[in-house]
C-alpha cells in the first residue's frame, strides 16, 4: 500500500466516522410531531433511547455513511493538461 492510497483510506474513514456521529446526532424518533424532522433530537447521546426507531436509524446511518464515503472520493481536481497539442 503506498502512502497515498494510506492517505485516501484514512481520509474515507474519517467521513464515514463524521457520517456515524452525524447520523446518531439526527437519531429518529418515533410518534413525534408532524413531520419527520420534528421526532429528530439534536444532541450527540440520544437521551430516551427506548424511542429511538433503530431500523430507520440503522438504514440512515448505512446512506450517510456511503454517501460521506463517496463525495470524499470524487476527484475534484482536473488533470493538468500538456502545453503540447
């Protein structure tokens, strides 16, 4: 493994732990408020973890994670081109 490649692993984990802790931050709850976001509780420890809906909270955090995962991957840069044509 050269040390790029170490680079851009460490890179992928770091956003897919900031997805992680992200996504228990925004923890659903169940049977609160009108719309989906108002059941969200915005604190980094769940505080009433038996209301937590953990398959949404399981499936979210899977498409955050792949999501981090993949825009921390795209190539960004163009490649230089050659003054030679």
């Amino acid at each position: 493994m050269t040390n790029r490649d170490t680079r851009q692993l460490k890179r992928t984990l770091l956003a897919i732990e900031f997805a992680i802790l992200l996504s228990l931050m925004l923890a659903p709850h169940r049977e609160r408020g009108l719309f989906r976001f108002g059941g969200y509780v915005h604190a980094p420890f769940p505080i009433a973890t038996r209301d937590i809906a953990v398959k949404q909270l399981v499936s979210q955090t899977i498409v955050i994670a792949v999501l981090f995962a993949l825009i921390v991957n795209i190539p960004w840069r163009r490649p230089k081109k050659d003054g030679r044509d």
